[in-house]
C-alpha cells in the first residue's frame, strides 16, 4: 500500500512546571488549542492523546472521548494512547500512521501528565507501574533504584566517573537555559550536581528528572495540503516503533537499549 507523505502544521504547549491551581483538562486544553489555532484549523478529524498516569493519578480513564469533548469536538474518532514514558512519542506515531494511510486528513496528536497534586511516594508507585509489577516492583524496586543499578554497571564496564556522568545533567539544564517553557532554567555545575542529596546511590537529586504537569499538541496533515496551513510545514521522514524485553534483567545486555536500535534502524531505512 502507497503512503502518504506526512507534515507537522500546527504545535502548541503549555509551560512545564508546578500547575497547581490546574488540572489535566485545562493543560490539555491549552495545548490543543495553541495548536489548532497555530495551524488555522477549528476541526480535526481524530485525536490521539498520549498519557500514561490518568487512572492512578487523577483516576480518569476514557481521556479520548472526554478531551475532544473539552475542546468541542465531541463525536470524532478519539483514544488514549498508553506506553508509559513514551506515549507522547506514541500518540505521534498513531496520528502520523492515521494520515500517511490515507484514514484521516488532519490528526492531532498530544501529551499530558498532571503529577504534582499527588504526594511524591503516590507518583512514584506510578511511575513503577510501567515495569513488570509481578516480578519487579513487587520487591520493591522504584525507577530511580532500577537506574541505579545500571549507573553502577555503566562505571564499572565503561570506567566512568561520578564526575563524568554529572556532565549529562549539566548539559540537559544548560539546554533549558533559553528555553521559557522548561521547568528549570537555571545553570549547574558538576559540584552542584554531585553536592545534591543522593536519591538511590550513585544518582543524585540534581541528575533526577522532575515531577512536573505539562501538555504538548501537534496538528499533523499530509505533506500535499500541508502549504494550506502553514508556509513552513515540518515533514515526518518516518516513524517506526520497537519493543524489548520490559525487565532489564531480562535484557541480554542491559546497558543496550535495543528498541531503540531497532526502531531507529527501521526510520532510517525508511527515510532513504
């Protein structure tokens, strides 16, 4: 089957950060909007919306139909799209897929998470829910432990320092300097960095990821219409998904993202 070329037209979001005073509809709705209106449209035609800890968190379920609901939009082909921390990234892949096979002409895709109104130990239980709960986090284990483990393995088969992995945070804060929707925008050093209280040990608190809110939407058509919304329309060379083995003990080789490997060897070979 021929597919369609696809095109980025439209992109809202909303700042990440503490939103206390709103909720994972209004984040939503702002992003979708920003969105919608960047693009000039007023309509889609189905929406696919990345989360992954509405039941646990806000316990809502069926976000599809409630979100096109909050922009009005109630009656087209909406669903929620789960795959723990890359449901974003999978939302755009369900949309991409929509209108490259010809289904839909104009898809929007988003991501919301509203994590701060819980109490740290309730986000963490979620967060773990996207391992194997049966075998892993019944023990205990936590996210950060897990990473944990395979810091100590990455230094000991690598050589590496503590000094040396800091760098990768002080890189990733650097980057959100000049970026105003970024949670932190301040600049650190390796000394601020290792100088931070230890969370699972080796990692520190400053090399942790956030708990934050935030909602992100992107309106995607195919490329052939795409000059109608936008002069400078963002072409999808490809989009492919992979999987592994959930555990990392289960890996062959731990420190191997092999979804990654696969799934980038598949877009590559499709974008020739």
């Amino acid at each position: 089957m021929s597919m369609r070329r696809v095109a980025i037209v439209g992109i809202g979001y909303t700042k990440i950060g503490e939103h206390w005073g709103r909720s994972l509809r209004d984040l939503f709705v702002e992003a979708a909007l920003k969105a919608m209106d960047d693009a000039g449209v007023e309509r889609v035609d189905a929406l696919y919306v990345g989360n992954m800890m509405s039941a646990s968190l806000q316990e809502q379920e069926h976000l599809g139909a409630l979100l096109a609901g909050d922009i009005g939009l109630s009656g087209i082909p909406a669903c929620k799209v789960e795959a723990a921390c890359a449901s974003g990234g999978m939302s755009i892949h369900q949309a991409y897929l929509a209108v490259a096979s010809g289904e839909y002409d104009i898809v929007m895709a988003a991501g919301v998470e509203k994590m701060t109104d819980r109490l740290t130990p309730e986000v963490t239980l979620s967060l773990a829910m996207a391992e194997d709960r049966e075998y892993v986090i019944f023990s205990g284990a936590t996210f950060v432990g897990l990473n944990a483990l395979l810091h100590r393995l990455y230094m000991h088969k690598y050589g590496a320092e503590p000094e040396d992995i800091a760098l990768v945070a002080v890189n990733d804060h650097e980057n959100a300097v000049n970026t105003p929707y970024a949670h932190f925008r301040n600049r650190v050093s390796v000394e601020t960095v290792l100088s931070s209280p230890m969370i699972a040990d080796p990692i520190h608190l400053f090399e942790c990821a956030p708990i934050s809110d935030g909602a992100a939407a992107l309106i995607l058509c195919p490329l052939d219409k795409a000059r109608k919304f936008t002069d400078t329309p963002i072409e999808i060379e490809a989009s492919t998904v992979s999987t592994d083995r959930l555990s990392v003990h289960e890996r062959d080789d731990p420190l191997t993202l092999m979804a990654i490997v696969r799934a980038a060897r598949k877009a590559y070979e499709k974008a020739k």
